[in-house]
C-alpha cells in the first residue's frame, strides 16, 4: 500500500518521474501548501522498490509490502485510503 502524507508534499514530481513502473499521476487535487498531490493510480504495477520514497525529499511517502490481489480484490486496483487522503 502506498501512502501519501499530503501536508508533507511540496508537489516536486519526483516520485512521479522516478518510479519505473508509472504509478502515480499529478492528480487535481491540491494540499494545503497549494500543490498538487501525486496519486498512486496504477499501484498494482508497484514493484516495491521504494525508490518513490527515496527520492521524496520531504519523506511524504511510504510504500508498505502489500498483497497485489488483494488490492485488486480490495480496491478494484485503486487505493481508496490515498484517495481518500487527497482530498483533505
């Protein structure tokens, strides 16, 4: 599972540009700073190589070990708690 901790995010891109797998999008959604969030929308195709999370210079986010079924099964391969985040 992917997490986003939105009032951490300065809206740098760089976990955006340097995951290999194109999981997350600029979404239009803004946080408080007036950025716009990354979102996880093809977090099934995650690899787990928390490069997003390195690269993050304000550690805004974290990539936990998750089952790739059990999002599928769980969220329709989609993460409602990120989105649910975002839109605080």
């Amino acid at each position: 599972m992917i997490k986003i901790e939105s009032d951490l995010c300065k809206g740098c891109d760089l976990c955006i540009e340097s995951c290999p797998k194109h999981v997350y999008i600029k979404s239009s959604n803004e946080n408080k700073k007036g950025v716009y969030l990354p979102c996880p929308v093809n977090e099934v195709e995650c690899n787990k190589c928390h490069l997003c999370e390195l690269m993050c210079p304000d550690q805004a986010i974290t990539v936990e070990d998750f089952d790739d079924e059990e999002i599928k099964k769980d969220n329709n391969g989609d993460n409602r708690s990120d989105k649910e985040d975002l839109e605080e």
